[in-house]
C-alpha cells in the first residue's frame, strides 16, 4: 500500500484587475483533490500578503490548500494544478503571474519565517527558487513566476495559534 504524505500547496497571482481570482482557483483544485480521494486536514487558509507590494495585482491573497494523500499522487496533484492555472489564471494581463508550490512533510521554520517577511515586507523571487531548492518544495511559475513567492508564503504561514476566543 502506498505511503501517504503530508502535502501543503500553494498558489497565488492568478487574478487581473479584470478579473480571475486564486481562491477561486484554489475551490476548483478542492474539487480535483477531493476526487482524487485525499483526506483535507484543514479548510483552506487564504493569507494576506504585503498590500503595498508594488507587483500586487489586486488584494494580494494566496492560498494554500493542506491533505494528507498516497506519495504516488504527487505528480498528478502538480499536473492537476498547472492545469487549472493555465485554464482560470488571466495569463493575458501584463502583470498576472501565477506561482503553484509544492510541499511535501512539516512545514520548516525557514519557510515560516519567508511567510512573515512576505506578509510584512518585500521579498524577492530569487529567495524563493532558493528556498525551493533547499526543501525540495515543487514550485511552478508561469510567465515571470512571481506568484511562487505568495504560494511559499501561503504554505509558510501556517496560522499556528491563530484563533478567536470567545469571552
């Protein structure tokens, strides 16, 4: 029987002014996954990146999306996601450019530390492709790519003690 993983993905920078929008792309990726028959550990978490990146293209929110799924549907899970981004994502406006990540096992501290900068300040695509390398976090960017960097921090920001309480 294969092993299943923890798998965290990403996505963000599919929208336009126009129009488009990631978490509805991230609602499609929920149907795709739920056929596939992954187990969700939580509902999705929409993360609100720095409003004054310059590069934003409206609100600034990546997604990320966390289940538990058999290791032999990885593959399929990126497949899946490259489609729906190339299908939904508004890839004819100047500044759209989406980013799909890929982690597999316990979110590292270092990525969780990259969530905060991007929620906080600027940080640049480079750290990213890099911090993919050092994980081996799947990332996909389409046109420029810089979506990678909202799909990180999506993946990063994990909202550990993030609650309401009641009085």
């Amino acid at each position: 029987m294969p092993e299943h993983v923890l798998a965290h993905l990403g996505i963000d920078d599919t929208d336009s002014p126009r129009g488009g929008c990631t978490t509805y792309v991230a609602a499609l990726m929920v149907e795709e996954l739920y056929r596939m028959g992954v187990e969700f550990v939580d509902y999705p978490s929409l993360i609100r990146l720095n409003p004054n990146a310059p590069w934003k293209t409206r609100g600034n929110g990546a997604v990320c999306l966390r289940f538990y799924c058999r290791e032999d549907l990885l593959d399929e899970v990126v497949a899946m996601a490259a489609r729906l981004v190339e299908a939904e994502a508004d890839l004819g406006d100047e500044n759209t450019h989406p980013g799909v990540a890929l982690h597999v096992g316990k979110v590292p501290i270092s990525l969780k530390l990259f969530a905060k900068r991007a929620i906080r300040g600027i940080v640049s695509l480079d750290e990213a492709l890099r911090l993919c390398a050092k994980h081996g976090i799947r990332a996909l960017g389409f046109k420029l790519g810089r979506g990678i960097i909202g799909a990180l921090a999506a993946i990063g920001e994990t909202l550990s003690g993030d609650h309401t309480t009641s009085s």
